[in-house]
C-alpha cells in the first residue's frame, strides 16, 4: 500500500505511554475528534475516469454518500487566532 495509508505520526511511547501518563485516554479523544469533525462538508473529493458523468455520480454517491453532514467547522477554527503568535526577543 501507499505509505501515507499508514499512520506515521508518533510511536508507542509518544502515543500510547505519553497518553496514559497524562491522564488521556488515546481512543476516547480520537473518537470525539472522529464525532466532532469527521464531516462530508470538510471533505473534497476529485474524480478522473472515462466513465461518464451520470455513472461517476453514481459511483461517488453509492461510495460516500453515507458520510454525515454534521456542519462541522473545521478544527483549526477552535485555535486559530488564539494562540499568541512567536516574537523573537519580546516577551508576554
């Protein structure tokens, strides 16, 4: 497979280790991240094929139409702007 079809950002200590140490449960955040964002109006999708339009419509709807509009915004709204930005040499 691709190898962006893996996840490759941290590992057992940062993940799983650094998690429970802080009090986190991994699953449970991953899970009300997955509720809150995963949105059909936060995706984009780009279809090349010889088939015609009709029938890649149909594809595309039979493939993600299950997905749920939850007009979500998206995370980055939650943050942006709120945390200070990094001066060189000025301090709070």
């Amino acid at each position: 497979g691709h190898p962006f079809s893996k996840f490759f950002t941290g590992n057992k200590k940062t993940l799983l280790e650094g998690t429970k140490r802080q009090g986190i449960n991994l699953r449970n955040e991953l899970v009300k991240f997955y509720e809150a964002y995963y949105s059909s109006n936060q995706m984009s999708l780009a279809v090349v094929a010889p088939q015609s339009l009709p029938q890649l419509k149909q594809y595309v709807s039979d493939a993600f139409g299950d997905i749920p509009n939850r007009q979500s915004n998206p995370p980055e709204d939650k943050w942006a702007f709120n945390i200070q930005p990094y001066l060189a040499g000025k301090s709070k």
